[in-house]
C-alpha cells in the first residue's frame, strides 16, 4: 500500500507538473495577444496584427497540449484518488464542473473562431473573439485555484457524523481568501513566463538580423510586461500568499523558510542546506531578522519553527520543499533584475545596440517555467502530509483497489507518451518560429 | 433532487455521445469516404471547429458526475482504471492527429496522422461501446462501494467479468456502427460532389450492420439484465424513448435514401438520443450494478453530495447550459454551409 500511494503521488505529480507547462503559457499569451490586437486596433498598426497571428499559432499548439495534458488530471481524481474523490468530490467537484461548463465550453468555441473566423468576424469581431479566449482561459484557472484553495485552506463545509464533508457555503468555498492571492499571484506567474518567452523570440530574431520590425515589437512588449509583471508577481500577490501560509499553515512557512527553531527576531535564510539529521541549515547564508519583519512587520515579533509542531504534521519532505521555494524566490529576484535593466536600457535607448542584453533575453525564457514549476511544488509539497489541510491526509486518499503496479504501469506509459510529446512540441515550435511571423500571413478563411 | 441530477447527466452524456460521435464517426470512416488526401483535408476541417468543443461536453460531464454523484465518480473511475487511462492516450493521440497534421506539408507526415485519428476514434467508439455493456451488465461492486475490473476473464459476464466479454463487445458492435453511420451522415450532408455521395453510400450500408447489432443486443440485453424492461411497464411514458430511437432508425434509412442527408444526421442523431434515454430510464434509480450482491448497487441516493450543494449547482450549471447551448448555436451558425475544398496548407 506504502507504494502503491507512492506511485499514485509522483503520477499525479509528474501528469500536472507537465501539464502546466502549457497552460502557463497560453493563459499569458492570451493576454498578450489581446493587447497585441488592440494595439492594432487603435495605432492601426498592421504589424501587430500579424504578430498576434504568429503568437496565435504558437498559442494554437500550447492549447493542444494543454488540453491534451489537462484531461487526464480529471480523470485522475477519480482513478487514483477515489477516497479523496468520495470525500471532497461534492466540494471541488463544483468548481470542476464550472470550469468545464463556464470556461471550457467559452474557450473552445471561440478559440475556433479565433483561429479560424478572421474574416468572416471582421477586425473588432476577432478582437472580441481573442477576448473571449483570453477570458475563458483566465476564468478557467480562477475555478481550478478554487479548487486547489480548498484543499489548502478548508472553507464553507461541515464534517458530517460518518466522517464525509459537506458543501455548507457557496460563496464562502467560491470566494475563499486564499483563492484570491493564490489566483492573483498565479496568473501573473504566467505572465512572467509568456513575456519572456515572446522577448525571447524577439531578441532571437534580433540577433540573427530578420523579422526586425517583429523582433522590436516582440522585445518591447515582452520586456514591458514582464517588468510589470514580475515586480507585481513578488509584490503584494506573493508577498500575501506567504502571509496567508504564515497564518493558517504556519508549520509549512518554518519548513519552507528552513526555521527549525522558534525564534524572536527570526533571520531570512538566503541559500543554506537543510539537515534533517541535525535539524539545523548547513552553511547558511542569512540576513538577521528579516523572516520577522517579512511576516509580521516586525523585527522582533517571534516565528514559529519546526519545533512548535508535532512531528506528524511536518511536510513530509521538507529539503524538496525548502530548495522549490528557494529557488521560486531565487528566479523571481532574478526576473525583477533583468526586466528592470531591459527597461533602463530602452530608456536610455540603448536596448537594441545591447547585444549582451538580448543574449541574456534570448536565453531567459526557460527560468520562469522552472520558477512557476517550482512555486507549485511549494504550494502541494508545502500542504503535505494533508491532502486536504487539517481534515484529510494524502495516505487516506488513494484508490482501494488500484495496484502499485497497475499505477506503476500507467506512470511509466505516461511519460513515455509525454517524451512524444515534448519531441513533437520542440519539433513544431521551432519550426514556427523558424518560418517566422511573415510565414502564411492571408488570415484564413 | 437526485433525479434532476440523474436526468441532467443523461443529457449531458447523450449530447457528448451525439456531438463528438459524428467526428468520431467521421474519424472512423476517414479512409473509407475520404479516398485522397484532399477528401481527408476536407473531412478534418468539416470537423476542425467543433471536435474540441464536442469533447469538453465529456468534461463538462464528468465534472457534473464529480460534484452531484462523487462515490459513483470515484467508484467507476477507479474501477475502470486500465480502460479510462487507456482511453486517456488515446484521447491524447488522436487529438494531435488533427491537430498536428496541417502543420507539415509532407505526405508521409500527413499519413501517419490520418491513420492515427482514425484509429483512434475507432478505439474510443470501441472504449464507448464497452462502457455502455458495462453498466447494463453490473461490475464486481464490494461492500465498500469499490471495484476493479481487469480488461478480460473468460469472456463471459458472470460475477467477475472483465471489461470486454461477449456481452460487452456486442454493444461495442452496435457504438461503432452507429456511429459510422452518424459521422457519415454529418460528412454527407457537409460536403458534396464524390465525397458527399460515398458518405451517403457508406451510411446506407452500415445502417445494415446497425440493425442487425441493434436487434441482437435487444436480445441479448434481458438475458444478461433481467427486469431491464420491468420500469417501462410501471411508467409506460417512458415509452416514447422507445419510439424515439425507433423514428431514428427508420428515419436515417429513408432520409438517406431520398438524399436528404441534414434530416438523416438528425435522424442518427434522434437514434442515439433515444437509445441513451431508454438506458437511462430502464437504469433509473440504479447508478451503476453490482454482479456480485444487488444490496451493494450504487444508486442516485446512495452516491449523491449534499443537498444544499447539489441545490446550488442548479444556479450555475442551468445558466452555465444555455451558455454553452448558444455558443455552439453561433459556432454552427458562423461556420454553417459545405465545404468542399480546402486549400494545402490551410486549417486542419
């Protein structure tokens, strides 16, 4: 049982970590590309409209795979989650269904339309179409981090005498206080990483000297958006979200800040290895009192360590934990940075004569899908050993009667199919990147 | 209020079966109307604008059956594990058969994905099939409320049966026929010229095939559930189900006959209805059988969430509907009208 629940975790683990890969980048690039289209509208500046159609098909393949990879995770809950399913079903299944029925019927509807309607819409109906993809796509993720909220921070239910919960407020579950930070900070974690990746194309063509008008606008949206948004995605939405986890999973922020001691005037660890043997960090780098302030805004008030819970309720793998968040916390400094000095450059007008500037553009697109990777293994690492937090653990969760080695079986046959995939994705996007914005540029019929 | 939830599931399914049952039909007769790879163009793209949208009416589905009948979830989704993520990589293959093969201009690139999407629809026809056997046959249901069916035993639906046994592929017979029919009668009336006539022709002959499944598991169906019959006496309206799919058959033979191929989709389309129907009423308060004990049947009230959730589903999911309603309403509406050529590199 110990491993079957084991392999039913790293499925779920391996099937949604690969999933948001795409999801990530459509729900960005869905805005972007409203704002592409808009620009268009208003400056009357053909150009963008033909960039919004070359990020259109890059948006088209993403939202393949995305729904491709996202199917499974429904039919998971059920395959391998039937305790949990059985428990909760009548809760998040709500928000499941809503997104199914709210967003999914929205985004693909016009999602057809989108790609295939252009003239048949004529420029303001296609504008609305992007719209409304934008729309369902964002809506889509407000239900699915409803859902994950719920989990995280229990609301607007009753345990009833056989142990089963029961949905008791709607709008309480619906518009749950860590839902909206969470929501808040997670979109503009996809932001992040479709502005880099559309600088990234730019500075790509930039350097090889084609699609220069392309390439100017790529880089200028892309760096202004990720200036926006990775300032914003730190500060107030991430910096709320570690206030919300301060306050109702205090064990998960000790062991995500690696606090192992309870402390007045608690130091903000910078880089150090936890040491699970010895219960400290190794070789910390730390800046005093700065954990303090950060949580409670005050220097001295005192942190909770790992050492004011009980062992049981410990994340179960607190190393794993601390590096995710780490290294999340690490990438989103790093973020600021490099749009920051993308904006000075453009300011002093000295962003396109930057070669240097725009290799490091060109290469920076691959770090926000770690970061955002990274972010959401501290959120469900940090929420362990709980599969819903405080009411139901991860090991009461699982199917009954599913084998480890049937979970086994199904594990390895989905990652040899998203080994396919991912050779199939590198091979199409490079391709449409390599045909370039001006490649099929009639709007279909 | 279990039963509002009962009735809107059916529906969702029987629209799921009827909208992406004609791109998998179409999917299932790719090679068989479409003779060369300009038909094929023009099949993907009669479908390229609503196959996706056809498939979230499954998602929409299982999220329904997730919020109003959890433990009927969890209990048929973990039971039917090997199938359901068998069904899974097929999903994922033969979507990116249509959506993959428009992106490369090479013969060979655009061959191996057309037989991907055809073979894969006829899988998930196939998997469809099973799974309608499978609840009119019962699975090996415990105390708990939990099972685990392996694909096969002995081919005989007994106590212990598998996922596939005579019973079971008989119904896989009937899911793929009809809907070779029902993908070629929306083909027919989509297209025109050569293409258009072949579809026509591939319909009126498999309507042959359908009847003769169809009655055959008619047949078999009392023997293997005895009683399948016994609601339609007590509520005789449930009846008009039965007339229903009967107008269907009749309906999809002459209307194809005489040519008038959009009247032969709709009358697929009322034979699908009608079957599901009749299914669903037959069933109705049982969810899913137990072959082992009739005392741990799942039922509508013994998997149902709460009632003050399932009260205030009705506030979003009736509006969320006719939401979805309308948008296919537009969708059809923009798009409407034949297609009978489709540029190289154009679409799907």
């Amino acid at each position: 049982m110990e491993t079957a629940l084991t392999l039913h975790r790293l499925q779920f683990a391996f099937t949604i970590m690969y999933h948001y890969l795409f999801p990530q980048l459509t729900m960005g690039l869905a805005l972007l590309i409203v704002i592409m289209k808009g620009l268009a509208l208003w400056k009357k500046d053909e150009l963008y409209n033909r960039s919004a159609r070359f990020w259109a098909k890059i948006f088209a393949i993403n939202f393949a795979m995305g729904v491709v990879t996202g199917i499974p995770m429904e039919f998971q809950f059920g395959t391998n989650w039937a305790k949990f399913s059985t428990f909760a079903g009548g809760i998040i299944g709500q928000t499941l269904a809503m997104e199914g029925v709210f967003a999914f019927f929205l985004e693909s509807s016009f999602l057809g339309l989108f790609l295939f309607g252009e003239k048949k819409l004529g420029p303001r109906g296609h504008f609305f179409a992007a719209f409304m993809v934008f729309l369902g796509s964002w809506l889509s993720g407000y239900f699915i981090i409803v859902t994950n909220a719920w989990m995280q921070h229990p609301v607007g239910y009753s345990l009833d005498a056989e142990g089963q919960v029961h949905l008791t407020d709607f709008w309480a579950f619906l518009l749950n206080p860590w839902a909206l930070w969470q929501y808040l900070h997670n979109m503009l974690g996809a932001v992040v990483t479709s502005s880099f990746v559309v600088a990234a194309v730019g500075a790509f063509y930039w350097l090889t000297g084609q699609h220069l008008e392309y390439a100017r606008r790529f880089l200028r949206l892309g760096l202004a958006s990720a200036a926006v948004s990775s300032l914003l995605v730190a500060f107030p939405t991430g910096d709320m979200q570690g206030k919300m986890v301060a306050k109702h999973q205090p064990v998960t922020l000790a062991a995500m800040e690696g606090l192992f001691q309870t402390k007045e005037g608690a130091e903000l660890i910078l880089i150090g290895q936890p040491d699970m043997e010895n219960l400290r960090i190794d070789n910390p780098i730390h800046i005093p009192n700065l954990l303090s302030f950060l949580t409670y805004h005050r220097w001295k008030a005192e942190v909770k360590g790992l050492d004011a819970f009980p062992r049981d309720v410990w994340p179960d793998n607190i190393p794993l934990l601390y590096y995710a968040y780490h290294i999340m916390v690490g990438l989103g400094t790093i973020f600021i940075a490099v749009a920051a000095l993308g904006m000075l450059l453009w300011w002093r007008q000295r962003l396109f004569d930057s070669r240097w500037y725009l290799w490091i553009v060109m290469l920076s697109f691959p770090f926000p899908y770690i970061a955002n990777t990274a972010g959401w293994m501290t959120a469900e690492l940090g929420r362990q050993p709980w599969l819903v937090y405080g009411v139901l653990r991860t090991a009461d969760g699982a199917s009954p009667l599913v084998s480890g080695g049937n979970a086994l079986f199904t594990l390895l046959g989905f990652m040899g199919i998203y080994a396919t995939l991912s050779l199939l994705f590198v091979f199409l996007i490079l391709r449409e990147v390599s045909h370039g914005p001006d490649h099929v540029q009639q709007p279909l019929p | 209020m279990e039963t509002f939830w009962y009735i809107a599931l059916s529906f969702m399914f029987i629209m799921y079966v009827i909208l992406d049952g004609f791109d998998l039909g179409a999917g299932i007769v790719h090679f068989w109307v479409g003779r060369t790879e300009g038909d094929r163009r023009i099949i993907l793209n009669a479908i390229g604008p609503y196959w996706d949208g056809n498939e979230v009416w499954l998602i929409a589905a299982g999220g329904t059956l997730y919020f109003a009948f959890p433990k009927l979830y969890a209990a048929s989704f973990s039971g039917f594990y090997l199938p359901l993520i068998l069904v899974l990589w097929v999903l994922i293959l033969r979507a990116l058969g249509i959506e993959l093969r428009h992106h490369v201009q090479h013969l060979m690139w655009k061959a191996f994905w057309d037989r991907t999407f055809s073979v894969g629809s006829l899988l998930l026809t196939v998997f469809l099939g099973a799974a309608l056997g499978n609840i009119i046959r019962g699975v090996p249901l415990n105390q708990d409320g939990y099972f685990f069916v392996p694909l096969w035993t002995n081919f005989l639906p007994g106590p212990h049966p598998g996922v596939l046994d005579w019973f079971t592929l008989l119904f896989v017979a009937v899911a793929v026929s009809t809907l070779t029919v029902h993908g070629a009668h929306y083909l027919a009336f989509k297209t025109g010229g050569e293409l258009q006539q072949r579809a026509a022709r591939v319909a009126g002959r498999a309507w042959w095939g359908l009847t003769v499944c169809s009655v055959l598991a008619l047949v078999a169906t009392p023997a293997v559930r005895p009683g399948f019959w016994a609601r339609f006496g007590e509520h005789p309206w449930g009846g008009a189900f039965v007339l229903l799919s009967l107008a269907g058959w009749l309906g999809m033979y002459a209307f194809n006959r005489k040519g008038e191929h959009f009247r032969a989709f709709l009358a697929s389309a009322a034979f699908i209805a009608g079957m599901g129907a009749v299914t669903a009423f037959a069933h109705y308060p049982v969810t899913l059988y137990s072959s082992v004990n009739p005392a741990w049947n799942l039922t509508v009230h013994n998997t149902a969430a709460g009632a003050y959730g399932l009260k205030i589903g009705l506030l979003w999911w009736i509006p969320g509907i006719l939401l979805a309603c309308a948008y296919f309403a537009y969708l059809f509406y923009i798009f409407r009208g034949k297609i009978t050529s489709v540029p190289e590199d154009a679409g799907y």
